[in-house]
C-alpha cells in the first residue's frame, strides 16, 4: 500500500501561515515527521494562495527537499505552478492531478509527458462527476485508455475515484468500494488512490470512519491512500489489513511494526 502524506496542505492554517512566514523548519519537520510515520510520497499543497501558488509552491519542494531526495506529490490543478515545482524537484515526482475535463486534460498532459511522473487521475469530465459505480467507472476506463495511448505506464496511473461525504449520501461509499472492485478486476495493473477524510466530512467521530473505510477500501482493491501518517491507529490498521489480505510476506512489516511499538496504541491517538 502506497501511502502519501497529507498534512502539508495549506488549506491547514497553521500550514499557510508556514509558508506565508516562509517557515523553513516547521515545513521540514512535518516532511520528515511523515516519512518516519511511514510516508512514501509528501504531498505538497499551497491552492490557497490566489496568485502566489507558483512560487509558493516551488519553495515548498526546494524547502522539502534540502533534505534529501524525498518523493513529493504535486498537488495542484494549474500547469504554470506544476511545471515550476516538477522543474526544481529531484527525483521521480507524483502529480495530484489530471482529469477527463477537456481543457485540464489538454493543459496537463504534455506535462506529464515531459516529465513522465506518476498520475493520479480524478474521476471527472467537463459534466461533473458522476455519482454511481458504473458513471465512475466509465470515467475511469477513459482515463486509462487516453493515459496509456499517451505512453503513461498503467502502473504508474492512480485512478482517485473521489470519495464523497455519506453524511449527504449514504451510498457514496457504497460507490466507492464497488468501482474499486471493478477497477481491480478489469484493470489489475493500474493503481487506485482516494483521501481518506471526505468520507467523514460532516459527521462526529471522524477517525473511527475514515479507519474502517480505508479497511473496507483496501479488501476490495484500494492500493494508495493520501491520510495522515501521523494517525497511529489508522497507520497500526493499515499495516494490519495488509497482513490479513496477504500482501506481506510472512508478516515482516507487521513483525516489524510491531517490534518498533507501531501497535500499541495505549495513549496514541486515533
């Protein structure tokens, strides 16, 4: 399971003010924090910065990246700023994202063929996104064929199927899991990614939920996940499923989470 670390998001506050105050050691600490959690890619995030996204951005790669050659996941919607970060990034970068919306598509994909990151894909065309397993699906089988015709590897894809909040509809998970399930069947090669929080959005207790739908997510084919790494409990659950549907040979990253105290929750949070 390929985890990518979601705390570096300006939509944060107290991440805006870090980078409005160009706080270098608050950014890397929370970078590394990550990585030590678990983290394979840090997402990197500065959306609300109205004019300012391009160099903002830039700064948080560069920032990051001073410490060495982490993997980064560029997220952003505009192709000036994600140039300029993917310009300045070492290493193989994630770029969070493209969609099946004609405009976005075009601006995008000659990016991503200079460059040739890994892509996460978003489930959604110029009429919306569709709110059924099968419009989902549809919109997912589209991005793969134009991806993969365009030279993109289908292991490098990363269909996000957009989780939406049950607590305006309590079959938006129920869509979720049943286009992973399909996507896994017909497309085993390609990657499926979602963040975690949506899924909860509105409702109390929030962890608990987004815990036990990640465990749901991950048995019916879910193979990336953006959360939070430093949420022990979800962290200890991930490790965990992924014994329990054989994808750790013999339990040594269990063994070994468990050896570093990766599972004892007593006093964590979560």
């Amino acid at each position: 399971m390929l985890i990518v670390g979601e705390r570096i998001n300006a939509s944060r506050k107290s991440i805006a003010d870090a980078i409005m105050l160009q706080d270098v050691g608050r950014i890397k600490k929370e970078a590394l924090d990550q990585r030590a959690a678990g983290a394979h890619f840090i997402d990197v995030n500065a959306g609300v910065f109205m004019g300012e996204e391009v160099r903002y951005l830039k700064w948080l790669v560069q920032t990051i990246q001073e410490e060495g050659e982490i993997p980064l996941c560029i997220d952003t919607p505009d192709p000036k700023a994600l140039v300029e970060a993917l310009s300045v990034h070492k290493g193989r970068a994630m770029v969070n994202s493209i969609t099946d919306e004609a405009d976005r598509y075009r601006n995008m994909i000659p990016i991503i063929k200079d460059f040739r990151p890994q892509v996460v894909a978003l489930c959604m065309t110029d009429g919306g996104m569709p709110t059924t397993s099968e419009g989902r699906f549809r919109i997912a089988t589209r991005l793969i064929e134009k991806l993969t015709g365009e030279g993109v590897s289908p292991e490098d894809i990363f269909i996000d199927l957009l989780v939406m909040p049950i607590s305006t509809d309590t079959k938006y998970g129920i869509v979720v899991l049943e286009t992973l399930e399909k996507l896994s069947v017909s497309f085993p090669r390609v990657n499926t990614i979602c963040g975690l929080s949506n899924i909860s959005y509105g409702l109390p207790s929030r962890r608990l939920i987004n815990q036990i739908f990640m465990v749901a997510a991950m048995m019916k084919g879910l193979t990336a996940v953006i959360l939070d790494p430093l949420d022990k409990r979800i962290m200890a659950n991930l490790i965990t499923t992924n014994a329990l549907l054989g994808k750790d040979e013999y339990c040594a990253d269990y063994l070994a989470a468990f050896r570093l105290g990766k599972l004892d929750l007593k006093g964590g949070n979560g």
